[in-house]
C-alpha cells in the first residue's frame, strides 16, 4: 500500500477541525435566501469534506488495468483516510445531508424531463456489508427518489428472457437512484467458477455488459460500481455472529458454504470481470471491507461528488408567480 503524503513523518490530518469547519458551513447555507448562493455554498461543503481524505478515494481506490490485483488488497486497511470510527459517524451524517440535497435536486428536474440518474451497483463476498452501506449511507435521505433492488438467483420468468431482462425492469427513472445488490456481473460470475454455461456464453456477456453501461450514461445515468474487498477471516467472523444471535440465522444460508469453500475461484473470476469492465464511463472501485465504517464511508464520497458534479440548477417556475400569488390571495 502506497503511504499517504500526511503521514509520512507521523503528522495525522486535524478531521475533527475539518469536520467542525464543515458543519459550521452547513448552517450558513440554512440561513441564505439566493439558490445561487446556497449551491455555491453546498459545493464548498462537499470540497471540505473531501479535505478528510489524504487522497481522494476516486483516485485510491479505481480499479486499473494490469495494476490492480484484487488478491493483493489488504481488506483491513482504510486507504486515504486516518481518523477514527466516531470522526468517520460524524463524516458520514454530515455527508448524507449533501446527499439528501442533491438527491432532492435531482429528483426535482427528473419530474422536469432532465435524464439524470445515479446507479448504484454493491458486489462482494458473502458478508462483505453490502447491505450495512444500503442502511447507513442512505439512511437520511428522502425515501422518495430510491430504488433498491437484490438479485438472487433468476426466477423461472426471469429464465424465458435474456439476462439484462431483470436488470432494465429495475433500472433508475430520471431523478432516482438505484442500488443493486448484486447484479448482471453475477451473470458472468456464476457460469465462471460453477461451469453452468459454455464459456463461449458468459465471456460474449463482458462485451455485452459494457454496452449496456455506456449506452446508460450517454442517456444520463452515471454508473458506479463498487466491489467491497473482505478477508475470508472476516467473512468467518460475521457467519459466526450470525449463528450465534437468534434474530440472525434468517441471515444465513448454507449455499455461503459452497461459495467459501470456492473462495480463490471467485476472486480468480472477479479479477477477470474488473479487466474487462472497468471502463473510463464505468470503473470498478474496489473498497477494502473489513472495517465496514470505512467501505460505508467512501461510497458515501463518490456519490455525493457524482451528483454534486452534475452541476443542476433548481427548475423554474414554469407559471406567472405574480399572477398565481395574487389568485391566492383573493
């Protein structure tokens, strides 16, 4: 692992006073009147909050062809950032207010005609805490606008179409997000380390799948993939936290067997997905995992900067103000 500038000679990063400076920000924006002036200022939040990362996640953690090993990921480590797990809570509420603002803006001009949407796309191991980011990251943002979808195994409907099929049925409308647990990736996975199409079958559906994502963000619908990096002693840890906590067990199934025991196949089949479809309009991030706080709060930044950077504007009023005001007053 690469050592952060900020700590080569022992200096560790002030978050605190970062994170203090931030929320002092937040309330001057609640206090200004001109939309122009509080956009302007939410973009300043979001540079400060960003101020905690030693280098920026979406530099750190991109995926990069014929570099990036995934078997050399050390899932314990939290890359770019080194503050605690309570200055971590304290990043991640503050940056699901930002969150929370551009969500409602964007579903704003989504009601307008404007394409822009956000896909979400969780993948990793068994117990990797995909599920955990789904609770945490969106936990303050405004129900209306989200769309959360978990791939399983395909149903017997699902088997009389083409695969993407289930997929476009859960895609974002203009103005959502979308997150998916699991996803069309798992239609390459599986056949790749059970065997249960011919390989000439599933290697065709890495072409196919990078179609399918450029042609979603030349309609307007960013893409983000995460892959959440777990250690297989981490993955023990939680399977056995599940069996020992009665509310739980509805957690665990025994198939999760099957897929430890084939651990080195996946990555194996993994590594191959990230080179082949990590693209400049839809890169791979691969997030170590194990300190769950940290995978939660990096796809936390990325989202928020990918909607932050889609420079909106509030839609205008597309009526006679003062004709509509006067009506109500009489």
């Amino acid at each position: 692992m690469a050592t952060d500038k900020d700590t080569k000679h022992g200096k560790q990063p002030n978050i605190s006073k970062k994170l203090k400076k931030v929320e002092k920000h937040i309330a001057r924006i609640d206090s200004m009147d001109d939309v122009v002036d509080r956009m302007t200022a939410a973009a300043r939040v979001s540079e400060h909050l960003n101020a905690v990362f030693t280098q920026p996640p979406a530099q750190r953690l991109i995926f990069r062809k014929n570099e990036t090993h995934l078997t050399d990921i050390d899932a314990g480590t939290t890359p770019g950032f080194h503050g605690t797990k309570e200055e971590c809570q304290r990043f991640l509420d503050l940056s699901a207010l930002e969150i929370e603002r551009y969500q409602q803006l964007m579903y704003a001009n989504g009601t307008r005609g404007a394409m822009r949407r956000v896909l979400i796309i969780l993948q990793g191991m068994d117990a990797s805490g995909k599920g955990g980011i789904v609770k945490h990251v969106f936990s303050q943002v405004n129900p209306m606008g989200i769309h959360y979808h978990g791939f399983g195994a395909p149903t017997e409907e699902d088997k009389q179409h083409d695969y993407l099929w289930r997929v476009r049925n859960e895609l974002p409308k203009p103005g959502w997000i979308a997150i998916f647990d699991r996803s069309q990736y798992e239609d390459i996975v599986m056949p790749h380390v059970y065997g249960t199409l011919p390989e000439d079958v599933w290697m065709r559906r890495y072409d196919e799948i990078n179609d399918f994502e450029q042609n979603l963000v030349a309609s307007g619908c960013a893409v983000l993939k995460f892959y959440l990096v777990s250690s297989k002693q981490a993955q023990k840890e939680h399977f056995l936290g599940r069996l020992e906590d009665p509310r739980k067990f509805w957690k665990f199934d025994p198939s999760d067997l099957e897929a430890r025991a084939r651990w080195d196949d996946y990555m194996t089949a993994w590594q191959d997905v990230f080179e082949k479809t990590s693209t400049s309009w839809a890169p791979w991030y691969l997030i170590p995992s194990d300190h769950r706080w940290y995978s939660r709060m990096v796809v936390s930044e990325l989202l928020r900067n990918t909607m932050m950077n889609f420079n909106m504007t509030w839609p205008s009023l597309d009526v006679n103000r003062e004709e509509v005001i006067k009506k109500l007053e009489q």
